[in-house]
C-alpha cells in the first residue's frame, strides 16, 4: 500500500510542519536539512514512512497546489475545533487524533518532545503563528454553508396542506424503476413514459381530480401537486400525465355533462382510454376562434360530421396522437343548416383498442423534437369522419331534439370565453411543472458551486465558488424567485379552485400571466444555471440539458407567452376602465390629483434619495414603488391608446403600436401580485428562523426587481441615481448573507436525490 497522510495517519503529527516550510511557497536549504535529518532519527518511523516524509519536502519536486489546500483545510479544521493547540506539536497530535491514530497516549508523549525540539530548531513561534493562521483565512474562504433554520420546517410551510400527497408521489419517483431517462430511442423511451403513467394511473393519481363517483378525489389543489412533483423527475412523463388526466380528462369533466362523466372518466382515469386533446392547428394555435376544422350537425340521423377543410387545418402537436392515443376531444366549429355557431368539443374515436387508426382518420407523427420525446405529439387529419350525438359535449351548448343550436349563455362571445375559462387549469399547472424544472437546475447548481472549489488568496486555500461575489448574483436571485413563485402560483391554485363567476376573468387573466412569467423565469434560470456549473452543466448526466430543452416548449404551449401577456394587459386596462370610465376631464383631474399625492409622499427630495438600508428593506416602500409602475404604466397605456384612436388609427392598429407598452402592463401587474403573495405568506410564519431567512430572500426578490428596472424608475423621477446604487449594493448584499442558507434552501424543496443532477452530490476532494 501506497503511503499517504490519509492512509497513514500518525503521520499527521508531522504535517503542520511540513505545511509551515512550504507556506511561502519555498523551503530554505537549511530548512530541508534539519527536517530530513529529524526525520532520519525517528526509530517511531518506517523507512517507507520515512521516504515519503522526506519526498514531502523535496525542492526538486514541490506539492501541488491542490496538495497544499488539502493540508491546509485539515489544519483549519483543527484550529476550528473545540480544542485549542498551543502549538504544533498539539496541532499535529490533534490532526492524528482526528483520523483515529493507532498510537498509544505513552507513544505520543514519547514523540511529542522530539516535536517540540525541532520546532526550536526551526525558529518557530508556534503560538504567534497559529493564532496567525486563525486570522489569515479571508471572509471569502470563510463564508460557508451553516444552516440557520430547519430544512424540514421550510419544507412543511411549501408544501403547504399537500404533503401527504407529495411524498406519496416522490416515494414513487425515488424508485429505482423512475430514474429518469437518458435514451436517445424516441419509441423506447415514449413507452417507458406509458409504463410509468400506468404505474401512476394504477396508484389513483390520473384520476385524483375526477369526482368521487368516477373513481377519483375530487380534489383539484392535490392534482396539481401531483403535477409539479412529478416534474421533479422527468417532464416528459408529467406532459403524458398532463395529457392525457388533465388536458383530455378535464376536458371530459369541464365541457361535458354527467353522461359524458359516467362513460368516460373512470376509463380515463385509470388509463384504460389514452386520450388526447386536440385544439391547436397548423395554422392557428392562439386563436382558438379562427379554428377552421367543422363539426356539421346531421339532423336526420342526429350526428356530426367532424372534417378537416384545408391541408392546414388539421391538428397538430398534439399530445398522444402518434402512438397511444384512442379518443380525442377535438375543437370544431359548430354547423347547423350552413351557420357558424362558433367553436365547440367534441369527442372523436381515432384508433381502435388494437391502436389501428379508424376509417377517416389520417395519423402523422411529428417525429424528433428539440425535447420532451417521451410524449408522442402527432398530426390528426379528419375526412368526414361521422360521430355520435351524445359525443358532443354539451356543458355550455347543444343541439336541441328540433336541431336547433341551444346554450344557457346567450352571448356567443361570453359562451366561449366560458368555455375556455374552464380549461385554464392548464396554465396553472404548466408553471408549477416549470418552476419544479427550475428547482432542480438550481439544487444541483447551488449544491454543485458549494463544494466546487477555484482560486483563493496566497494561503493556498481555494474557494468554493459560491463565495465569490458574482457567482451569488448569477444564482441567489433566482433561488428568491423560485420561493417567490411557489406562493404565487399557490395562491393562483386556490383563486382557482375557489372561484366564482365574477372572478373568472381575473383569474383566466392572472393564470395566462403567471403562465408567463414563470417560464419565461425558468428558462432564464437554466440558462444560468447551464453556464454556472461551466462544462459539468453540459454533460447529461447533470439534467440541465434536458430541462433547458424540456421546459422551451413551456414558454409556446398552453398559449404563446407573448400573446398571454397580452390578454393579461388587456384585462388590465380593463379594470382600469371600469374604476375610471372613459378618459374625461373630470377624470384627467382626478389622476392629476392622484399623481401630486405622489409627488407628495413618494417623489420627494427626501424620497427619491433616501438610502437608508431600513428604508430600502421596507415592504411598504417595495409595495408603493410596484404600484406606481402599475398604475403609472396603465394610466399612460390608457391615455396613449385614446390619442391614437383620437388622431384617427383604427383600433387594431392602435393597438398594434401598443404590444410593447401592453407588456410591460403586464410584467408590473405580475411583479406587484408575486411580492403581495411573499409577503402574504410571510405574515403566516411564526417560527423566527424561517421567518428570518424568508424575509431576506422577499427583500432579495424585491430589490432585484426594483433594480431590474431602474431605467424605468429613473426615467419617472420615482428614484435618483443615489438610490438605485444603494439598491444594487444591497442586493448583492442579500445575496452575500443568503449564500450561507442557500444550500439549505434548496434542501428544503425535498427533491428526491435520483432526481438531481449527479453533480449535486460533488464534493470538493473529486476537484
């Protein structure tokens, strides 16, 4: 065996010495000779001891640099210790003891004068140079993970009153058989997604939300948890689960009637009946309304024939069509005697139970993606393809016995938006899938860059790379945000779940957004968390290739991120007009009124240039400097839009020129819900860690946005040039003291370890 300080640990007792004659990077003549001649005379050694001892202090062949380090973490380990050495002599003693040295107390006593006289020998002030190492150990390479709160505490609170539910599913993915996959086979991998769905559907999760009657919970709130968890493991699985549970389960349950229920859902949910969902067309995804595939009701023997009109017109990307999928519930619009009655569902047969495509039917598959190849995405075409009458589903509309077209809403505009509103369920768990993706990049990153160590001061020590400053700005914000979403996204699952009628459009609104915000978000963060783990992050074994790839097609579907914002604006503005009516003098007065209240107590001298670091953490500052961009980016909006349309430009080009503007409607609205709902839920914390770590990253989370856009505040007068540095400084600030939790703060998100990239278990001596 190969002789080493770690395989051989009496020798340690030598090490602070050895150490301390190559501290300054070289060791003097005289140096060399009186250690190798010390060593020379120790009847306690072996001559193979001996030999390395002596090659440790060998000019012609100098430690590395690494080497160095590692001595020189062991000695700061033991100067950390609750012992304190005099010298070192004590100090080597101390470094043997740790790695549970064979010798007896006698031996070491016996050995310990021999030390201590070649200490003299060698000029050392043992005490002055100790206490020397204590203090030469920069705040850099000091500033190290110390949890301080409870892991498990953070835990429970996000998690919230799903955790049962939780680590029901995580005891599932944590099997050995749910280790995600890395197989470039498209068809093996689609159906080792399938086998796990079954698996899933078999443990009563595809049908959790479908009501008791047909088999499942009833709870909605459950079904989303269920959602973001499996997100954690691989999201190709959670897009079939999304698929064919929500997107075709849902659809089922939302838009049909209690026939509809009792015949399908038990099937659906179990996954007896793979489903799909089929609204999108080549050539019109966004709008829903100018879907041109027809479903022409046949009077004489009451059915509807379901046909695509143009090549363009069939459906496309859509989820379980290429292989597994035996129904859909296709969007079609409604023709009776020649009239449009604008968009309706439907449920039509596509393959039989052998998977053979039924007469009419014409099947492509969309073939390799840039991610999520575990789903298999196809094309459906329909050639006159006849169904039923009962397989309309006729929540919201139907066909009366006279076959005349009937709905309890008869608004045509009011009906479908109902319609859709139903389904918006859909970008309520898109972005929990997301931000779970997100979680686990930024685990497997924070961790990572914990252990991984470069550069460092002359001592010889490197850093891990989450101390350096920089390193903390990249990550530390993001890790803010994905706390801050988790509340918000919760928050949106409850309006959800608990909504009325006349929220219905805030919350479609809010959830379009949200939808936005958060992938927008994500991509951002792996992107990020991609470059911060340098050429680990781009071996698949680390996952963040596959959640980067994975999590783009989350900013397109369920709706276009862009045109969301939009329809967020659009909501926005118009609540703006239903407080203020139509832009008139008298309400062009109350607004200047407005705007010198605000001139008054928030745009001030003192205001503007206060840096006060509790000013700058104030939550009343954060909420009133989020609600003047709002409100100011709408009231503009508003009034931009009126001399558009006043100088003589038709609407629609108005509000073509407006789409920027709108946008940024949106992002504020957004911005000001997330930080209400953070600091919602800091006001529910009792226990004074949490709420102490909580509360730094709400203030990151905060100042990082307020930063984010300073031109904006700067360009209003809301801030001077002096407060906006201030900002910057402390939120790098924040992120300096929160580096310390953020390691724990990643732990809490309890993500199953077969889940995590393999670097998140790196430790420094692997360097």
């Amino acid at each position: 065996m190969d002789i080493s300080f770690s395989n051989d640990p009496k020798l340690y007792i030598l090490l602070p010495i050895v150490y301390y004659a190559w501290q300054d990077a070289a060791i003097s003549n005289e140096e060399y000779t009186q250690i190798t001649q010390f060593i020379d005379k120790q009847d306690w050694l072996t001559k193979a001891e001996k030999e390395f001892l002596s090659s440790k202090i060998n000019t012609a062949s100098p430690p590395s640099r690494s080497e160095l380090f590692h001595w020189k973490e062991n000695i700061d380990r033991a100067l950390t210790s609750n012992s304190k050495p005099k010298n070192f002599t004590d100090l080597g003693i101390l470094l043997a003891n740790a790695e549970r040295i064979s010798l007896s107390d006698e031996e070491i006593r016996s050995i310990a004068p021999k030390i201590a006289q070649l200490e003299q020998q060698l000029g050392i002030v043992s005490v002055e140079i100790l206490s020397e190492y204590q203090k030469r150990t920069s705040i850099t390479q000091s500033h190290n993970t110390k949890s301080s709160f409870d892991v498990s505490l953070m835990t429970e609170l996000l998690n919230g009153e799903q955790s049962e539910i939780i680590n029901k599913v995580k005891s599932i993915i944590s099997r050995e058989d749910f280790t995600p996959v890395v197989d470039s086979d498209t068809k093996v991998f689609r159906e080792k997604v399938f086998a796990w769905c079954k698996i899933l559907a078999d443990a009563g999760l595809g049908s959790y939300a479908y009501p008791t009657a047909c088999g499942g919970k009833g709870d909605m709130e459950g079904y989303f948890a269920i959602m973001e968890t499996l997100s954690y493991q691989d999201l190709s699985l959670v897009i079939k689960f999304g698929v064919q549970f929500g997107l075709w389960g849902m659809s089922v349950m939302f838009l049909g009637t209690d026939k509809h229920h009792a015949k399908y859902l038990a099937q659906i949910g179990s996954l007896e009946l793979p489903g799909c969902f089929a609204m999108s067309e080549t050539h019109h995804g966004s709008n829903v309304k100018g879907l041109q595939t027809t479903a022409t009701y046949n009077h004489a023997n009451r059915t509807f024939t379901i046909n695509t009109p143009q090549k363009y017109d069939r459906k496309e990307y859509i989820g379980n069509a290429a292989v597994h999928g035996e129904a859909a519930t296709v969007f079609a619009k409604l023709v009776i005697n020649g009239i449009d009655y604008g968009v309706n569902a439907f449920i039509v047969p596509i393959r039989d139970k052998q998977k053979q495509t039924l007469p009419g039917i014409t099947i492509e598959d969309c073939g390799h993606k840039m991610g999520l190849n575990g789903v298999d995405n196809g094309i459906i075409t329909f050639s006159n393809v006849v169904i039923p009458y009962d397989n309309m589903l006729d929540k919201f509309a139907s066909v009366n016995e006279k076959g005349e077209f009937e709905s309890p809403i008869p608004s045509d505009n009011r009906r479908f938006f109902t319609m859709l509103g139903t389904l918006v369920g859909g970008r309520i768990g898109i972005p929990r899938s997301a931000l779970a993706a997100a979680k686990v990049g930024l685990t497997t990153t924070i961790k990572y860059s914990d252990n991984r160590r470069q550069f460092g001061p002359d001592s010889g020590q490197e850093v891990p790379i989450l101390n350096y400053r920089m390193h903390q700005l990249r990550l530390i914000p993001y890790l803010a945000k994905s706390y801050a979403l988790t509340f918000a996204l919760q928050y949106l699952t409850k309006r959800f779940i608990n909504r009325t009628e006349a929220d219905m459009q805030e919350i479609e609104a809010l959830a379009a957004g949200l939808k936005a915000y958060t992938t927008w978000n994500v991509r951002n963060t792996l992107q990020e968390c991609r470059e911060a783990t340098g050429g680990k992050g781009y071996l698949s074994e680390n996952r963040i290739d596959d959640l980067k790839n994975d999590t783009e097609i989350y900013t397109t579907f369920e709706g276009d991120n862009t045109v969301l914002m939009q329809l967020t604006a659009k909501n926005r503005l118009g609540e703006y007009r239903k407080e203020f009516g139509e832009i008139s003098v008298g309400n062009i007065f109350n607004y200047v009124v407005e705007q010198a209240k605000t001139g008054i107590t928030e745009k001030n001298p003192f205001a503007t240039r206060n840096t006060d670091e509790s000013h700058l953490k104030d939550a009343n500052f954060h909420l009133q400097a989020f609600k003047y961009r709002e409100r100011e980016l709408v009231s503009s909006a508003a009034r931009r839009f009126k001399k558009l349309t006043d100088d003589g430009l038709e609407p629609f080009d108005a509000a073509n020129i407006m789409h920027p503007h709108m946008i940024q409607i949106a992002d504020s609205y957004l911005d000001r819900v997330v930080l209400e709902q953070f600091l919602a839920k800091l006001e529910t914390v009792n226990d004074p860690t949490i709420k102490d770590t909580l509360t730094n990253l709400y203030c990151l989370f905060a100042l990082h946005k307020l930063d984010e856009h300073k031109a904006w505040y700067l360009e209003q007068g809301y801030m001077e040039g002096v407060k906006t540095k201030a900002i910057r400084k402390l939120v790098s600030q924040l992120c300096w003291e929160i580096r310390q939790d953020a390691v724990p703060l990643t732990e809490a998100f309890d993500i199953p370890e077969n889940c995590l990239g393999a670097i998140a278990t790196f430790k420094a001596a692997q360097a």
